[in-house]
C-alpha cells in the first residue's frame, strides 16, 4: 500500500469522509514522526507499539563476501538495519 493509499484510507475516502485528506496526512506524518523520534531516542532497546509490534536497529558484524560474477572474495562493512517484530494480535489479524 502506498503512503497515499493509505491517507484515503485513514481519511474515510473509501466510505465516508471522516476527515480530510490533509488532516489525515498530517496524523500519519506525526504517527511517523514520532516512530522515528523513538528510535533516535531508544537506540538499541527499540521502539515498541502496544498490539502494533517492535521497531528495533539492530547492528550486523563485518563478513566476508564474495561477488556472484567473478567468485572474488570481498570485505562487507558493519552496517546498521532496522527490523519490525508484529505483536501476537497484528499477526493474528493478517491470519499468520
């Protein structure tokens, strides 16, 4: 689902309006921002969101690699990633 898609939805274009699609738009930019300020504060603890699930970054070491082309052996530098845990409910409601 696109950003945009997902503004409609929670703007009520797809049965009525409920609000409109700025006010949606910004609710979801604040939804957003404030993942993101939770993140930047929780560093490595995560980010969790009651029946919604865990950001967490989590760090992957440095490895070695090699390039699918011409089999030469590579260096992968240490790199940061972000990783999404669903809460029980959220799974239970995608039937996963």
């Amino acid at each position: 689902m696109s950003k945009a898609a997902f503004i409609d939805l929670v703007a009520g274009l797809d049965k009525k309006d409920v609000l409109s699609k700025a006010d949606a738009k910004r609710q979801i930019d604040r939804v957003f921002g404030a993942i993101e300020a939770g993140l930047k504060a929780g560093k490595d603890k995560g980010y969790t969101i009651g029946g919604f699930g865990t950001f967490k970054i989590t760090k992957r070491a440095a490895r070695k690699g090699r390039n699918p082309r011409t089999g030469e052996a590579i260096k992968i530098k240490a790199s940061k990633t972000l990783r999404f845990k669903p809460a029980a409910s959220l799974k239970k409601a995608a039937g996963v």
